[in-house]
C-alpha cells in the first residue's frame, strides 16, 4: 500500500509544530544531558565486552 507523501509529511510537520512551543530550554539540557551519559555508558559498556571477549577466548 503506497504511501502519500504529501499527507505524511504534513502530518510529521504538524506533529512537530505541536511539540515544539511546549519545549522548555531545561527540558533540552535535560535530554542532550542523558543522551551523551547514554552515549559514555553505552561506548563504555562496549569496550568492556570488547576486552572480556578477548580474554576469554585466549
């Protein structure tokens, strides 16, 4: 079933126009704050699978 295009991008842009006013700046620190600790754990998280995974197979 094909999609219409201009319905969803009117619908993603209104959705978006909607959100937007009830942003409030520290809700934007908020979330780029948890989103790089996010970032850190999961690059973290990672290296340390990275480096059990080595060992265990030595």
């Amino acid at each position: 079933m094909p999609s219409n295009n201009p319905t969803l991008i009117g619908t993603v842009g209104g959705t978006f126009l909607s959100i937007v006013p009830n942003l409030e700046s520290e809700d934007i620190v908020k979330t780029i704050i948890l989103a790089a600790v996010g970032a850190i754990v999961s690059f973290t998280i990672s290296l340390l699978l990275k480096s059990l995974n080595k060992k265990h197979k030595k």
